[in-house]
C-alpha cells in the first residue's frame, strides 16, 4: 500500500497540475479510485488473471480506447501526458507502464474521467464520489459496491 499522503503531494497534484486538470475534486477521485480499485497500490495487476493494470487498475482496452477515441482529438493533452511515460520502455505497448509508472497511470486515469460531461462530485462528499465512481469507472457490469468505495475511500484516505 501506498502512503496517501505521498501519493497525493508527489504522484497526483504534479500530474494534475501538468495536465492543466487539477482540482481537489479530481484528487480526491483518484484517490478514491485507487483505494478501491487497488487498495492504494497494494496491487499492481488485477487479481484472478485479470487484465486490469496499475494502482487505478485500468484495463488495456481502457487504455486504448482513451487513446484512439479521446487523445487523439486533443494532441495538447496527449502531448503533455506522453512527458510523463517512460520513452520506449515497453516497444510492445505503453499499456504495461501503468504497473510501474505512477504518473502516467494517474494521467490516463484523469483522462479517462475527462471523457464524460457530468461534473466530477464535492470532494467532501464521499458518497456522491463514490456512486461517480461506480458509475463511470466500475459501471453497473462491474463487482465493485458504492458502500465498499466508500469503506476503502475512508480505510485508506480518510
């Protein structure tokens, strides 16, 4: 597990503020996401031969899809987020780099959240937080709770 206080001062506020994209709002999502999605770090790659990667646990497809149908109508953004990926450490797919990479899994994970119109919920109300979440990330396909978002939210950031 990562240190919550470290993850938001090093990792998510410089990534953040790069992208032109903080808010406490998107911090506090994030974090929220992560600690849910990866029990803030603790896990890198998705249990049960999953494919999802990374402390926010996004899947390759995810990551793909962020690629070919969002950044690529915003080549500022893309630009900006491709700064903080390791050059040619995977030739094969930067989709690996999530795993290791803080920085450029906390872009993709912003960036993936900029994709849809609804304001991102208060920060202070871990509820509205937590049902965005499901909502979005986790979608109703998905195993994860609002209730148990909302207990790992408090776990490990609160």
């Amino acid at each position: 597990m990562i240190y919550c206080q470290q993850l938001r001062e090093y990792i998510i506020r410089p990534v953040l503020h790069d992208l032109g994209k903080y808010t406490r709002n998107a911090e506090e999502l994030l974090l929220l996401t992560a600690a849910q999605e990866s029990g803030l770090g603790k896990y890198l790659h998705q249990l049960g031969n999953g494919p999802a990667i990374g402390i926010y646990q996004m899947e390759p497809a995810t990551h793909d899809d962020i690629w070919e149908n969002f950044l690529k109508y915003k080549p500022t953004l893309g630009d900006t987020i491709l700064r903080w990926e390791m050059p040619r450490a995977f030739t094969d797919n930067n989709v690996k780099e999530m795993a290791g990479n803080l920085y450029y899994a906390t872009a993709m994970a912003r960036c993936y959240y900029l994709r849809f119109a609804e304001s991102l919920p208060y920060f202070k109300d871990v509820e509205a937080m937590a049902k965005y979440y499901k909502k979005y990330w986790n979608t109703e396909e998905g195993a994860a709770t609002v209730e148990e978002a909302i207990s790992n939210y408090k776990k490990y950031v609160d």
